[in-house]
C-alpha cells in the first residue's frame, strides 16, 4: 500500500506549484501513469480522497490516463513497443524487457511516467 | 471550467532528486550501494551475512537494515561485525530516499567499501522508490514457492539480477528452483538468476561476482 506515500508526494508537488485559490477549485487532476509502475489506481484514488478530506483539495478526483512502454534497443538503435509475454497465465500481460529484433537490452524511453499532466479548475473571476 | 499545467507535474521529482544527492554522497565517498529486494524470510540478511563472511578481508561492507520495526536485522549484521545502521519505517511499507539520505548522515562512509541497504520484505512497493544505490536486486526463496516471479512480474521483468535462495531445500519441500529461473528469463531474457544457499555458501562466491563486491 505504496499509494499513501504517492498520495502525499502527489500534494506536495501540487501544492508547490500551485496557489491555494486555485487548489481549492481543483476539481479534477488528470494524471499520467506509466504502464511500468506497479501503482493501483483504485488505490491510489482511495488514498488521495482520505489524506485530503478536510483540506483545500476535498473532492478533487484523480484521473488516470496510461502510458504504454516504449523501449529503445542498445544495440541496434530499435524503438518502439516490445513484445508481450501472454503465455504465463498471469493477470495481465507482462512487457518483456529485450528488443524484439535482435534480442538485446533495451532502455526504457516511456513507461515510468508518474506525473501530474494538468488540472481541471473552477473558473474564477481571479482567473481575469 | 478550465485546464492549468504543471511546470514539473513529476509526482516522483522530490524523490528522485533526494536519490541524486544520495548517489552523489555515496560517489563522494567511493561507495557502491546495492538495494536489496524481496520478501520478508527470502533471506536477504543471510545473504548479506555469508558475503560479508567471505570478503570481509578484502572489502569493508556496510548494511542499512530497513524494516517497519524492530533491530532483529540490525542486530545480526553487528554480530557478524558489519557497520550497520538500524532504519525502521514504523508503517511504510517500503525505503525511500529521504529514509536513505538519513540512514547515510549516521554511517561512516569514509570506512565503507560497498553498502546493502535492505528493503523492507515486500515485493511490490519498493520497486516505484529510487534510493539513489547503483545496482538492484531481488532476491527469492524456494520456500516461498515457484510462482514468485509469476506472481510478481512487473519487479522481476526490470531487475537485471535474481538471486533465488534456498535451494538447499527445493528437494525437500517439493519445490523445483528452475521454475522460477525460467519464468525469470522468460521476462527478462537479459537478465542473470543466481541460485544460492546462504547458509550453506552455495552459490556466494558467483554472487560476489556478479555484484563485483571485490572491484576497487
């Protein structure tokens, strides 16, 4: 239950970069999660609903948009998707780290994404 | 109703940034760290324990035993005569930076060689914090049972070392230590599986090779 600690790293980073008038018109906070982090969702939102009630950001939703792994290939300058392994009956399918070209380590170009892409706000005559 | 965007909406650039000033701190002082995964009874402590036994001649280790409470780990790494530093989470269920960055203040990194800080036992939390360490590892028993990888893909597919441990007892309780290495190089193809038995000194000298434990 990770989630509770990314909750409070979550407020922080909001409430660093953005002024209490419009925090409290937050209605949703769309975020971008990479298909790498091994984050619950439901759980994540469940955290964040309970470390924020009675503050500024009560009610505020979280918004989940995914981002799908992409890899790039040390050796023969592949980029792109990489296969899936489906065979291991498992929940779900499980990206294999190694270029599906030539087989070699890949680095990861997109796939740890934990970030805040924007804010749904309130409109505001302090916006003018 | 309108958007606003973040400068940095990086929900991780905190931590992150901690784990660069720790990796700079551990650089500064000629130290590699190796973040040590797995669950609670993998043996990681053990394992630490029979490295040390081998190259403590050579090499000077330190260990941060990170756990929720206690000094059970703590305790066993100052029997054996390593430098250790006690850091209990109290209820997180992992390590991060900022806990590491506290650890590193209390130790004697000038009189270190190589550091294991040791996770809290739990095989999917960890795997989102970077410590700032240079390697990371996971290690597994076969009394856990062989569909540990199966059952925790997303770590094992982004660890480039597995240490599967207990194989000394894999006969007696029925449990085959090739599953869980297939399973491993079926999602990570480039990855290493090392099989050991740490309180046997099998497979520790391989260990200690792969970690490259005696590199100046």
């Amino acid at each position: 239950m990770h989630e509770y600690s990314i909750a409070r790293e979550l407020i922080d980073t909001l409430t660093d970069q953005v002024d209490e008038d419009r925090l409290t018109r937050t209605k949703k906070i769309h975020l971008e999660l990479g298909e790498l982090r091994v984050i619950s969702k439901e759980a994540l939102s469940q955290a964040f609903k309970i470390v924020t009630e009675d503050t500024i950001l009560n009610g505020a939703e979280l918004e989940f948009e995914e981002a799908s792994l992409v890899a790039r290939c040390q050796e023969c300058g592949f980029e792109g998707e990489v296969n899936y392994d489906d065979d291991l009956s498992l929940h779900f399918s499980v990206p294999v780290l190694s270029c599906p070209d030539c087989g070699s380590s890949v680095d990861i170009v997109r796939g740890n994404e934990l970030s805040v892409k924007s804010l749904t706000v309130e409109d505001s005559d302090s916006d003018d | 109703m309108h958007d606003i965007n973040l400068e940095d909406g990086d929900i991780l650039a905190k931590q992150k940034e901690l784990a660069k000033k720790n990796e700079d701190k551990l650089s500064l002082h000629g130290v590699r760290a190796i973040n040590v995964m797995g669950a609670i009874g993998s043996g990681k402590t053990a394992l630490i324990e029979a490295i040390h036994e081998k190259v403590k001649d050579n090499v000077r280790l330190g260990a941060v035993a990170g756990d929720v409470a206690g000094t059970d780990d703590y305790d066993r790494f100052e029997r054996a005569g390593i430098t250790a530093y006690n850091l209990n989470t109290h209820s997180d269920c992992h390590l991060d930076a900022h806990l590491v960055d506290h650890s590193l203040e209390n130790m004697p990194l000038d009189d270190l060689d190589v550091l294991f800080v040791e996770n809290v036992g739990n095989l999917v939390c960890p795997a989102d914090f970077p410590l700032g360490t240079d390697r990371e590892i996971v290690v597994i028993s076969v009394t856990e049972g062989e569909d540990m990888v199966r059952k925790h893909p997303k770590i094992f597919s982004q660890s480039d070392l597995v240490v599967i441990n207990k194989v000394d007892l894999s006969e007696a309780i029925g449990v085959n230590p090739e599953k869980p290495r297939t399973d491993y190089e079926e999602i990570n193809p480039n990855g290493r599986a090392i099989f050991t038995a740490a309180t046997r000194d099998k497979g520790i000298d391989e260990l200690i090779s792969a970690l490259d434990i005696l590199e100046n």
